[in-house]
C-alpha cells in the first residue's frame, strides 16, 4: 500500500527537501505553503496555498487538500518563520505574536484537525529547533515559539495514543531563513554574535543542503520512535541514550 505524509512550508527549504526526499521514496506527498510547491511535476504530490498566519484559512485548507485522504503515515509540521533578530527589549508584542501564530498556533489547529479525523497517523513530527532550548541574543520570538512548539508535542502526545509525537531539531539546514542570518547587511554579528558560527558554518557540512538534511531526517525519523511520544529530540544528539 502506498505511503503517504503530509509536509507544511513545502515550497523551499528543508520542506521542499523533504518532498523531493518523500516522492523518491514512492510516498504520496500532501504540502501546504503560500507560494506552493513547484518545480517538481508527478501526479504523487498534492499541493494547497495557504498563509497559515491566517487562522481563519487553515482548516478550509485542509479540507481541500486532505479531505478526501482516508489515511496518513506521517506528518512533518515544518513550516516556519524566524522574525527579527533583535533585543527582546526591542521587540514588539505584535512580532512575537505573528511568529507565533505561524509557528506555534497554526499547528495547534493543525493537530486538533487531524486528531478529530482518524487518519490513522503514525508519526508526527514537529520542526524545532536547538534554539527552544538554548537562548541566545537577539533571537527571543522565535525562541519563544520554538519553546511553546516543544511543550505542544508533549501536550499532544497523550491525547494521540495511537501516534508518535517529536519535536525534532534538525540542525543547521542551509535555507532562505540562513541567508538572512548569514546576510551582514540584516544581521549585526557585534551585536548579535551567535551568527557567527552560523557563517562559519555555512559551505561546510555542518550546515548541509536541504535535500541532504531531508535525506538524513528521513533516515532518522523511524528512530524517533526510540524516545517517548511528546520528546524533543536534536538531531545532531541523537545517537545518545533517549
Ligand atoms: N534552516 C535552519 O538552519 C533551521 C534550523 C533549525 C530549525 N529550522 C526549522 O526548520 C523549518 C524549515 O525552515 P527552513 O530553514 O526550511 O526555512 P525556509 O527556507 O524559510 O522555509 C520556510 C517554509 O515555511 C513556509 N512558511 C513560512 N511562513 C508561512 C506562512 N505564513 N504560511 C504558510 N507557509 C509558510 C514557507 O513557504 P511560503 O513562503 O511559500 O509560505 C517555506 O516553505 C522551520 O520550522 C525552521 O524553524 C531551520
């Protein structure tokens, strides 16, 4: 029988990753992103437009792109945004807010959907990131919102018996959101020093491409399983005792 998994932010990145990793290996992929996933043309990847920062837009979204699905293998929450990196002091309400609405409250009503349609899901896995656990300068909203995301897998993982839940960090990833960080021009490394290692890091294998973190995700995620449902897992430590 067919395999299938459901990716949000599929149209750059380590979603875009993923997809070009999942369709290899012969799954039906269902994405969601607002520019939609393109470049990539066979009848196993099934694609909606939607702006998850628009509550009101998610569950007709879902409705349109998974209403017909009668069951799902995996599910990978991965889409993101960063915000400003800026002093929390300097941070406005509303920033925070909009990271956390994509971030954080767009899953919430994600999981609550899926819960309510029985699609059989084995695994749910949750992009975080070391940063829900490590604070550093200048990243408070998105921080913030990684932190919450992780607390909402352990949250959900007692009311989803039947299915695997993880906060997954998957480690440096060379994307849209590094050329921001990596860009002197947006980001003051005086200011904000922790993106000094992410420059440093940057055409070096410590920050693979996205199709090459996908590769090793999809290679890890089964080994999720090996940690309680709700954990929060990096996934440069995973070869350490759960
Ligand atoms: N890159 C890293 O080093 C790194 C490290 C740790 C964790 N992560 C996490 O990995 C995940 C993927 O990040 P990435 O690096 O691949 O970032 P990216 O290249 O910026 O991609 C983000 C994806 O999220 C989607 N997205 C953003 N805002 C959205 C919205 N309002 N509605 C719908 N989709 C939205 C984007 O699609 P559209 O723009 O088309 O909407 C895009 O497909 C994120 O959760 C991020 O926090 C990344």
């Amino acid at each position: 029988m067919t395999q299938s998994v459901f990716i949000t932010g599929n149209s750059g990145g380590l979603g875009y990753g993923l997809t070009a990793e999942y369709l290899s290996r012969g799954y039906e992929v269902y994405g969601l992103s607002r520019r939609g996933c393109t470049g990539i043309d066979t009848k196993a990847l099934h694609d909606v437009r939607c702006d998850l920062s628009r509550a009101s837009a998610i569950v007709p979204a879902l409705e349109s792109l998974l209403g017909e699905v009668s069951r799902l293998n995996l599910v990978f929450l991965n889409a993101g945004v960063l915000g400003d990196i800026r002093d929390i002091t300097e941070t406005p309400l509303a920033d925070i807010l909009r990271v956390m609405d994509i971030n954080v409250w767009a899953n919430k009503i994600i999981l609550d959907w899926l819960h309510a349609r029985e699609l059989g899901i084995e695994q749910i896995v949750l992009i975080s990131s070391g940063a829900a656990v490590k604070s550093h300068k200048g990243w408070g909203a998105y921080s913030l919102s990684k932190a919450t995301l992780n607390m909402l897998s352990q949250l959900y993982a007692p009311e989803y018996p039947d299915t695997h839940l993880c906060a997954l960090a998957p480690g440096l990833v060379d994307t849209a959101m590094q050329d921001h960080l990596c860009n002197p021009d947006e980001v003051d490394v005086d200011r904000y020093p922790s993106v000094q290692k992410l420059r440093a890091a940057r055409g070096t294998d410590r920050m693979p491409t996205p199709q090459a973190a996908a590769q090793r995700l999809a290679q890890v995620i089964p080994k999720l399983k090996d940690h309680p449902s709700g954990s929060f897992v990096d996934v440069r430590t995973m070869n350490a005792a759960p």
